[in-house]
C-alpha cells in the first residue's frame, strides 16, 4: 500500500473521533522456544493505520493538530545484529509520518498530551476475549495500563475502527481479489495433483509452495487440509494424517497479498465418492447458491442470518439430519459469515446491514461425525451498489 493510503486512513478515524486523541501500539514478538521467537504478524488496525509491519512501535495521532508521530522500539546491538530493524527511512516511507520519537521522548511528549487531552483512545481487549482460549498478545494492554496513569480518561476505539475498515476501500479491494486470484491458481493446481498426494501434509506442501512462488506472502491464516472425520474438527490443523480411498479431503485455505487475506473453501473427493458423500455435497453447494443470492446493499444483517437458517435446516431434513431442534447446530456448528480483509476473521462493525464496499464470507458446511464426513463450500463476496459479487467464483465447486 502507498503512504497515501494509511494517512486516508489516520484522516479518516481522526474525522470518526472529532478529532480527539489516538495512540495504538504494534504488536510485540511472541516467543516460539527457547531464544526464538514467532514469525511476527502486526495487529491490523496498528497496520492499517501506519503500513508498519516490525515489532513494538507506537503511533500518536493528535486529531485536533493533525499531526501524528511514530514511536521507535529500543532495538538492542545485539539484537540489531541477529535480527536487524526497521530504519528510520523505511518508517517514514511507508507511513508517511516524518517524525519519529524515542520512547524517552515518547514519555514527554505523553505527559504534554496530557495538559491538552483529557481522553486518549487506543484499543481495549478485543470483544470476542470470552471465547478465547490462547494468550493475547500483551502489547495492547501494556499501552493501555501506561495511558491510563498519565490520561484522566482512556477510551476504547476498536469500534470506531472497525466500522471504517468494514467498508473496502478501492485499493484494498484489489489486494483481496489478487489474494484470492492466487489462492484459486493454486487450488486449481492442487485438485489436478490430488490422486498422486497419499497424505494431508503432502497437499498442505504444494499449497504452501504455489503460494510463495506465486508471490504471496504465506499463508493468511494455518491451513485446514482435514480428510475424512478430521473434517468435523472446524479449525482442524495437524494435517498429518494419511488420505484413503472413498474419503473427502475438505481444504479451507488463504493467501495473503499486500496484507489482505483470502479465505476460500472446497471440499474434494479422494477416489470415488459414495453416494451419501455426493448427496452432502450437493445440499451444501445448492444451498449455498441460495444463500449468496440473499445478499445485497441494505439488507438487513438479521434478516440474512434468519434466512440462512431456514435453508440449512431445510438442507439438513433433505439429508435426514435433523430428527430434533438440537440437530441443527450439531450438523451445522459455526456462522455463515464473516468479514474478510486484512484479519481473515474481519470485523464488520456492528453493522444491521449490508453495506456497497464490505467483504464477506459465505461458507455453509455439514458435519456429520458418525459418518465420517464433512463439507464445507467457501467463497468471497464484494457487496456493490447494486448487489453482490462472487470474488471466487471462478474457481469449481465439484467433488
């Protein structure tokens, strides 16, 4: 993304907060084993704000001067040598902020805000922390215990953002159809060479290799390749197991490029399919066709989600699966939908409606354990001005 990009963007959440007070934090490393660490990954609203993609950086946007300052991590020698840092250079470059802090300038700069603002916003704990079950990464907070002895009021702008990064912008709206465009390629590439894999880390492999030899950054989220009852785990991720004869191979995987994610599913026959695994397959891709017409500007999110339910429990009586009301969320656990951007897992804002500019998921799937099967049916949808596109619909939904 340009440096054009990310001040739009600081213009804009200034315009959101009337111009008050912003101050977000990069995200730190995380540690892998011993003395290493993760590959690092930014906190996207830090990202979306700055394009800065390195460790432990601030960004302090004064709304009501328009002005704006980046913070630089203390990087010890040490570290500078093994791991290296982000220049000067290359901060101002992509951000386009000129002026870079010290955290000791930082510190005083801080307490001057103070005198001016008695509200700060930065990023609160997420709104999905209940249902978690993984460490956050301890930057957001750190920041927030340091504003809140130096600001009489810290307020939480997740919201804010969220609503602004709902709605795709002209450019980042070309990132995900080029990160979708990647991921097709090489699922296309990967149900050709299906019949010579014989285990599911041989197909998360060669998606791993188009992805990086396409160009792609990596992979936007860990990839699902789960054969058999694996796929009845949602987020299976072992990958390990071997593939037999008369199995389905369901494949839930994304490329990220220039930062924006894609999130494509299909499920693929191993050997020929049984005619109980066909009938699966069809009742989720028709209703999945049914479910994608739905969508279109203003209509309501509710409303959607309602609808949703009638044709997947419809799908599931077809199929005899839904004998009681419990049924349903047995053989099908998870939403229909999400947000798609730079998380794989994008907000859209606490929107009631649809919305030209939003991008989204549609991903029906049917589980059934004591079968041993599992389908699911991903794409990507762009809402326009006057309904919908299908961002990967190019790509073939057959078994």
């Amino acid at each position: 993304m340009l440096k054009n990009f990310h001040q739009s963007n600081r213009n804009s959440l200034i315009q959101s907060l009337h111009g008050g007070l912003i101050i977000l934090t990069a995200y730190t490393q995380m540690q892998r084993g011993a003395d290493a660490a993760f590959a690092f990954e930014q906190e996207a609203n830090f990202w979306w704000l700055t394009g800065i993609d390195a460790p432990d950086w601030w960004v302090i946007i004064d709304g009501a001067r328009h002005t704006s300052w980046l913070v630089a991590p203390h990087v010890s020698e040490v570290n500078q040598i093994f791991d290296g840092s982000l220049t000067y250079e290359a901060a101002q470059t992509v951000s386009g902020i000129e002026a870079i802090l010290t955290r000791d300038e930082a510190t005083t700069l801080l307490h001057d805000l103070a005198t001016r603002h008695t509200v700060v916003h930065t990023l609160g704990d997420p709104s999905f922390i209940e249902y978690i079950d993984f460490t956050l990464n301890p930057a957001p907070r750190q920041l927030h215990r340091l504003l809140e002895r130096t600001f009489a009021d810290v307020l939480d702008c997740q919201w804010d953002l969220a609503k602004l990064r709902a709605i795709k912008q002209p450019e980042e709206i070309m990132a995900i159809k080029k990160a979708i465009k990647l991921t097709m390629q090489s699922f296309a590439d990967v149900k050709v060479l299906l019949p010579e894999f014989h285990y599911e880390y041989e197909i998360e492999a060669e998606f791993s290799y188009a992805f990086r030899r396409r160009g792609a950054t990596g992979h936007a989220y860990d990839p699902i390749v789960a054969s058999g009852a694996n796929a009845c785990t949602l987020h299976y991720g072992e990958n390990n197991a071997k593939l037999k004869p008369r199995q389905l191979v369901l494949l839930d995987i994304g490329a990220r490029v220039h930062g924006y994610a894609a999130d494509i599913s299909r499920t693929y026959a191993y050997g020929e399919p049984t005619k109980r695994q066909l009938a699966i397959h069809v009742a989720v891709q028709q209703a999945q066709e049914k479910i994608i017409k739905l969508l279109k500007p203003h209509a309501s999110i509710a409303t959607y989600y309602e609808q949703v339910d009638e044709i997947m429990k419809t799908a599931l009586a077809e199929l005899n699966l839904l004998a009681s009301a419990d049924d349903y969320r047995r053989y099908f656990p998870h939403a229909i939908s999400h947000g798609l951007g730079i998380d794989v897992h994008d907000s859209l804002g606490r929107a009631t409606e649809f919305l030209p500019g939003m991008v989204l998921t549609v991903e029906p799937g049917i589980y059934v354990p004591e079968e041993g099967i599992g389908v699911r049916i991903e794409d990507n949808i762009l809402i326009t001005e006057t309904g919908h596109t299908n961002l990967s619909s190019a790509l073939s939904k057959g078994l």
